[in-house]
C-alpha cells in the first residue's frame, strides 16, 4: 500500500495526475473541489471520494468506511 499527495494548482495538473495514478487506486479529494463545474463533474463521476474538511469528525467517518472497503476489496 502506499498514499500519493498531490498538491495541484491548476485544473490541468489533473490531467497529468491520471497517468500516474495507478489501476485501483481510491482517490480522495477536498470537498470544494465538487463545486468546480466541470472539474467537479468529472471528479464526481469518476468516483473521488469527497472529504469536508470543515467538519472533522464527518471527515474521519468518511475516512474510516473508505479504508474498510479498501481492506475488504484488497485496492490501494
């Protein structure tokens, strides 16, 4: 197992982000990225999980279900 960070400062650093992202992997991004527009969309549809950074303790349940299913489903 291992966690990649990347802190993009464009929506085109996305792009470059998905061919380094390997088979598998479950992304999880910030909350505010959902209300970027097509960014958000796309994120949305392609299965990032959304964390609420705000709301600390909604954040670790969010955290806490998605490393289980992991577990369960031997993904990264």
């Amino acid at each position: 197992p291992f966690v990649i960070v990347c802190n993009h400062q464009a929506s085109l650093d996305l792009l470059g982000m998905v061919e380094v992202i390997p088979e598998r992997c479950v992304p999880i991004a910030k909350q505010e990225l959902l209300y970027l527009g097509t960014v958000g969309w796309a994120c949305w549809l392609s299965g990032i999980i959304f964390i609420d950074r705000h709301r600390r303790d909604a954040a670790i349940e969010v955290i806490s279900h998605t490393a289980s299913a992991m577990r369960r489903e031997k993904v990264r």
